[in-house]
C-alpha cells in the first residue's frame, strides 16, 4: 500500500496556484531505517534552466551543481546561500553556439581537483585551480577515442584505484543525434585509466546517461535515458577491465507511462541503496533493486548526491536544487 506523508510538502506559486515542489511517497517499511518520518523536503535554491551534477564538498561544507544551458557551476552554501563558483563551466570556444554548453556532472578527483564533464569542450577535464579559489582554466583529462572527439561527456564516477568511468551521450551536441559534428557513431561508456589511456566499455547502449558504482565496486550500473528502453543496466567488472554479466537492474517502461523521465543521474549509499533520478522523481531502491519508495518532484529530477555521513541528500530538478535532511 502506498501513501503520501503531507510533512514533508515544499510549494511553489504557480497561474493554477500552489503545487507541491516534493513528496515523499513511502511504499515499504524498510524505508524508514533510511528516511525517517520526519523527514522533509526543502528548496534551497532555485531559478535555473537545467540544474544538474550536484556535489556536496564537505572540506568547504558547499554544493556545487551546474546549471547545464547556462554554462555555470553555482555554490551553496547554508550560510551564504547560492553564488555563481565557475563560469564558464563545460564551454570556452569563441564560436557562438546554442544547445547544453556547460559542465554536467562534477567529481573530485584524489588531489581534490574539480573534474567535470563538459559538454561544449566535449571532453572531460580538471579545473586548475584550488577548490576554494575557483578559475575557468582547465587541462583536459581525455577529449576523444581513436582520434575521435567524445559526444558529450555526461556523468562520472571514480574507482578507488583512479580509474575514471564515464558516459557520452549526445545531449551537448547542438543537434544531438543529428549534429554534424558527431563523430561517432554510438553512444559510449568508457574508462580513463589512472595511466590515462582511454579504453572503450561499450557501444551498444541508445543513450547512457548515469553512471555508478555499487559500494563494493564490483559492479557498474548505467541508466538509460532512452524513453523506449528506460533501464537501469547492471555489468560485473572483470580484472582486464571488461564488462561482463550485462543485465537490467530495473526496467522503468510501465512507471514511465504515466510519469515523465527516463533513468538519469543516481547515487549508492554504502549499504547498496540507490538513489535514482527517473520517472516522478527520485526512486529510491534497494541492495536488491526493489523500490522502498520515492521522493516525487514536480520539477524533472536530474541527479542527486549524498552527504559524507549519508543523512542529506541533495537533488537537482529543473529550476530547483531540493535537501532532505533524511535522519538526525
């Protein structure tokens, strides 16, 4: 049995008048050990066009997150509220051009470097600067494969060992599928080797989107943000690095009949629940990929992110950027 918790209701003021911005839909007790009945949604900023690739700093106790069409990271914090950190963020050309020009997802890497993925550059790179002094200056980390520019880069996560997995859809392209700079032909997921060497994981994906790995990172997950096959994939890692094992962590068809959004960015606590950017909002799963329950948002959720001690989540939707203090 499902129902909705009214504690938990942010508003916003529209011309048919106040709606829900959340609402945590609760549809198994096991949910309550990770969001507790106290929990509520808040809007902490809000007024942008795409808001995406949000990531909790916890040496500067900030969120960054970018705001993808409009080539900016911004920062929050509880203090200061939100300030514009970079910009700009995924595209430095003189060209004009139009489409998702800025970064997308954020990470840090073991030097505590700003990496993202830039759109525009259509690579991914490391800003070089310190992360409390940020300039839009960076070194390129990997912009192609076999001489052939990257897509898009989209989202990434970091193995422990320094390997760096990402997606490359063609969002950033201006175009998209049919943009005349498309240099590839697929879709691809790959790897940065700690060596920097750029190796290929698969090609077979429509549109891979968000990447992670479980706690143990044995396995790789990617959601699929391709309306027609709306899946979260599932892939073992081998020791030469392959693939192996493909199969679909949950398939999002029948949610995503009635509810917009296919998979997008998501996130692992280290118990193996996932929080997961798709159809309504937020799905939350567990280790055995069964949803326990959803924050729903009337804004397109794009990703989220968790704090260190995995009490806050962060969520990005559209012009908002949402907290959950999830348990004291």
């Amino acid at each position: 049995m499902r129902f909705l918790l009214p504690a938990c209701l942010f508003f916003c003021f529209s011309c048919n008048g106040f709606k829900p911005v959340a609402m945590i839909e609760r549809s198994d007790p096991a949910l309550d050990a990770i969001l507790s009945h106290n929990a509520r949604v808040e809007v902490i900023s809000s007024g942008y066009q795409w808001s995406e690739g949000p990531l909790w700093i916890e040496s500067e106790k900030m969120l960054l997150f970018s705001d993808v069409p409009a080539n900016t990271v911004f920062k929050w914090t509880e203090k200061e509220g939100t300030e514009v950190y970079l910009k700009p963020s995924g595209y430095t050309g003189t060209v004009a051009r139009g489409g998702e020009t800025g970064s997308n997802g954020l990470a840090l890497n073991k030097d505590n470097k700003l990496v993202l993925c830039q759109h525009g550059n259509r690579q991914l790179a490391w800003m070089d600067a310190a992360i409390d002094i940020p300039k839009p200056v960076f070194k390129t980390i990997a912009d192609n494969y076999q001489s052939k520019k990257f897509n898009s880069p989209n989202d990434l996560v970091y193995r422990s060992n320094g390997d760096l997995f990402f997606t490359d859809p063609p969002y950033g392209l201006e175009k998209n599928m049919d943009d005349p700079l498309k240099e590839m032909r697929y879709q691809g997921v790959f790897c940065v080797k700690a060596s920097g060497e750029v190796k290929l994981l698969i090609d077979s994906l429509t549109r891979p989107n968000g990447i992670a790995l479980t706690p143990d990172q044995k396995t790789l997950v990617i959601g699929n943000s391709d309306p027609e096959k709306p899946y979260w994939y599932a892939y073992d890692i081998a020791e030469n690095d392959s693939l192996i094992n493909p199969r679909i962590f949950f398939d999002s068809r029948n949610a995503s009949k009635t509810e917009r959004r296919a998979p997008d960015g998501f996130k692992f606590d280290k118990n193996g629940n996932m929080f997961a950017s798709g159809p309504g909002g937020i799905l939350i799963f567990d280790r055995n990929a069964k949803i326990i329950g959803k924050i729903k948002t009337s804004g397109d959720a794009s990703n989220c992110a968790l704090s260190p001690d995995e009490k806050t989540l962060y969520i990005t939707a559209n012009k908002y950027v949402l907290r959950i203090k999830m348990r004291e």
